[in-house]
C-alpha cells in the first residue's frame, strides 16, 4: 500500500486580481475586435469573460507586476486574446486547482472558464466541457541535481510531491514504488518551497513547470520524463454558457490560424 498524506495547507480563497482593467476593452491593433453586445448571462459578469487559474503554474499562469491585472503566462495571454476577440474583459480570478478540476468551481458560476493548464480526461468530462485542445503536455520527475535520483523506481522509501487533483498525482499513484510516501499540496507554490526546504525529495507534474524550475535554478535537474500524451483545455461547467462555449471555440481556431498562437507559443516555450 502506498502512503498518501495529505500536506498541511492553508487553504487559499478566492483571490481576485481583477477590477482595474475594465476600461481596456478594445485594442486597436486588435485584429477581429469584436463590439457586439452579448445578451444578458452570455457570461456570469456582463462584459467580462472571467477566467478561473489556479497560479502559480509557470509558464503557463504566474504572477508579473508588470503585467496587466499582475499575472501573466501563455494561458493568461491567450485567454486575453480569446476576451478581446469576443468583446469582452478578462477578468482573472485565481483558485484552487483541486475544485477547478473536479468541476466544482465552475458549476457554483465563480468563473466563465478554467484557463488552467488543464488535462482533458474523460472523468473529468463528467462535470465539465472542454474546448479543443491547445497544448500537448507531458510529466516529469523533477529531482535536486545530487539526489542520485534517476528514475522513479529510485524514489523508493522517499519522498514525492504531487499537486493535488492533478494528472500528475494519479500517474504517480499508479507508478510510484509502493515505498515511496506521495505528499500532496495544492500547487506548485508550495511543491516547490517543500522540494526546496528537503522536505519532499522529488516533484512529480507537469513537464513545462517542472522545466521551468530546471532553468532558473541549476540545482534542480529533470530526472525522467513520462509520456503521458496529455492535452490541455480550457473548462466550462458541463452544458453551460453553450453560446460563449462555441464562440472561444471559433475564436481559438482564428488565433491558431492567424499565427497568434504561434507567437505565443515560441514567446513562452521556444
Ligand atoms: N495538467 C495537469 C492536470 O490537469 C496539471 C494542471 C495544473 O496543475 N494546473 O491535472
């Protein structure tokens, strides 16, 4: 049997970075702005597109003072983007991953959409509808350099990190020496201070924020990576707001096709 503990944690509320944006709709150089006025419950706050991430998760949602709303990251931009497209204000709403994913968040109308780094799976499908994919993802074993730590079978009477409610907590689950003692935490905040701090030996998520920690600290090395043929996308509450479900879906193909997104992709992953 595996040991799972759950970490001491507090949980975080509900943070609202919103609220000094809303005079910057339009963006001139904006290609397809788009000023119709949407019917009353076309999203849950007039004018605003309001978008549940659960930060920080670098590359993808992290915190930037210089940035708009002070958060920033491929998601946030390409969640911008898809909001000035239709109209619309993004308004960033920062919350915990567990209840994003488990579909909880949305269904109680606390955001349009989840911009997340999200894995679409068919549980997951249950409680939520998903756009098209956007990024292929992988996992990843993120280690100090002089662990000796190679593979996961090395992990066996240590320690790994995982965020709970994510994909990576579930392959570690199933993949993980039974020796090995799972921890979980909400996010990767609090995985990477506790991976630093010794008191996990290994962080097991997302490849592209367990990379991210690789190139800024050379301390930290990937020690394996895992082919998991992940897919993110971003989350709506199962059967809600169909009308702005198909207009992100119309306005994501339009940024793939124009280049935008490849803009984007080679700013933050090139
Ligand atoms: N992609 C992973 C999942 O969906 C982790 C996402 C995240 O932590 N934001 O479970």
């Amino acid at each position: 049997m595996k040991n799972i503990k759950v970490a001491a944690l507090v949980v975080t509320a509900t943070l609202s970075f919103a609220s000094l944006s809303a005079c910057s709709t339009a963006d001139p150089a904006g290609t397809t702005s788009n000023t119709t006025t949407h019917p009353a419950g076309y999203t849950i706050a007039d004018g605003f597109l309001t978008a549940c991430s659960e930060i920080p998760f670098a590359p993808f949602e992290y915190e930037d003072p210089a940035a708009e709303d002070g958060v920033t990251g491929f998601d946030i931009e390409l969640g911008r983007e898809i909001a000035k497209r239709l109209g619309l204000t993004y308004k960033f709403v920062a919350v915990d991953f567990a209840a994003l994913q488990s579909g909880t968040t949305l269904a109680a109308g606390q955001c349009d959409i989840g911009i997340s780094a999200m894995t679409i799976t068919e549980d997951r499908r249950k409680n939520l509808d998903f756009t098209e994919s956007y990024y292929d993802s992988l996992q990843a074993l993120l280690v100090k350099t002089d662990s000796g730590i190679k593979t996961l079978a090395d992990t066996a009477n240590k320690t790994i990190g995982v965020q709970r409610g994510s994909s990576g907590q579930e392959y570690t689950e199933e993949h993980a020496p039974d020796s090995a003692t799972i921890l979980e935490f909400e996010g990767d905040g609090d995985l990477w201070i506790a991976l630093q701090a010794g008191q996990i030996d290994g962080i097991l998520q997302d490849q592209p924020v367990n990379l991210t920690h690789v190139k800024a600290d050379a301390d930290y090395v990937l020690a394996e990576e895992y082919d998991t043929n992940e897919q993110y996308g971003m989350a709506f509450a199962k059967g809600k707001l169909l009308e702005l479900q198909a207009d992100v879906a119309a306005a994501l193909k339009a940024i793939r096709a124009d280049g935008t997104y490849q803009t984007l992709y080679d700013k933050y992953f090139a």
